[in-house]
C-alpha cells in the first residue's frame, strides 16, 4: 500500500491516545541457567494452551513527557490517523530508540509498517546514530517476527522492567536492535 508518511507536530499529537492490542499464539520463554562458570540465557519458542489476547486502550501514548525531543510521524487516512512511529535520540549512547510504532488492526500487513521502520532507519543515518533500538514483550510473536524481518536482532532483555513476574507473565522485555 503506497502511504504517504507526515510529521505528527507536538502541539497537535502531544498525548494522543491509541490502542495496543494483539494476539499471540506462541511466547518466547526466557530460560537463563546459571553455574559456577558462568550464566547462559536462552528464548524459546513455546505455544500458549490457548491465543493470549493482550488490550490495553490507553497504555500508549504519542509524546510523552519522559521522551523530550521524539518526533513522531504518522499516515493519515480520511482525517484519521492509521499508523504513527515515534523516535527519540539517546543523546548519552548515540542511538535512535523508536518509543511507539502503531498501526490500525485494519490497515497491518499492507507495508505501512515497514515504510514507517524504513523512515526510522533513515533518520537514524541522517542522525549519525550507531544504533537503532525498540523494545517489545516475549509474548508479542508477530512483532518480534515482524521486526527480525526488519534486519533487527537480539540486544538483550530485562526480566523484570513491567513487574517482577515478567518471566511468570510470559512478558520479558525484549530489546532489538541494529547496527547503523
């Protein structure tokens, strides 16, 4: 689907609300062993008994007040906004962290996702950045699958970052990166 992406002013989009929502039938289980050598983690893919439906209406957020300096863009259909991605530079480690990327349920599995990861791998060129990085959760198998086709890999996790079950919720962190 050809899509044209603008600029999603602050003044206009700060605090705008959408919906984060999917199914995932498979979760990543976060197996980490350690000895007297050493530790060694490893994510395995492992069905649920049933799909978890995971539906949060107002867990994200356009430009909020901890990303100081994102820019986010967005696709506009009709008056109404179908995708956005919101990128912030970590000034301190020269990389680009994509803190939201969203598309409507109706509009995903069209290339609008892509050509908004396309536009963050851009910026992160222009920026001079070493790294682009996001994050999403164990559980969430389509984004994960769809940014590993994205030419992201593996950076690492964080156990606990949502509660201190993480690992019980089948929710780990997960960070994704590539190298610039």
């Amino acid at each position: 689907m050809d899509c044209e992406i603008a600029p999603l002013p602050r003044e206009q989009w700060e605090g705008y609300t959408f919906p984060f929502r999917y199914i995932s039938s498979h979760y990543y289980d976060a197996e980490i062993d350690t000895a007297d050598d050493g530790f060694s983690v490893r994510f395995i893919k492992k069905p649920f008994e049933t799909p978890q439906k995971n539906e949060f209406d107002d867990l994200d957020k356009l430009y909020q007040s901890h990303w100081i300096g994102a820019e986010a863009y967005g696709v506009i259909i009709d008056g109404t906004l179908i995708a956005a991605i919101e990128m912030w530079k970590e000034e301190w480690s020269n990389r680009l962290r994509v803190t939201e990327l969203w598309v409507a349920d109706d509009y995903r599995r069209r290339g609008i996702g892509g050509a908004l990861m396309n536009l963050a791998k851009q910026k992160a060129r222009g920026m001079g950045c070493r790294a682009l990085m996001l994050e999403t959760q164990s559980c969430n198998e389509n984004a994960i699958a769809f940014y590993l086709a994205q030419g992201l890999i593996f950076f690492g996790f964080d156990r606990c970052c949502y509660s201190n079950s993480d690992i019980e919720h089948r929710g780990v962190r997960i960070e994704l990166g590539m190298f610039i």
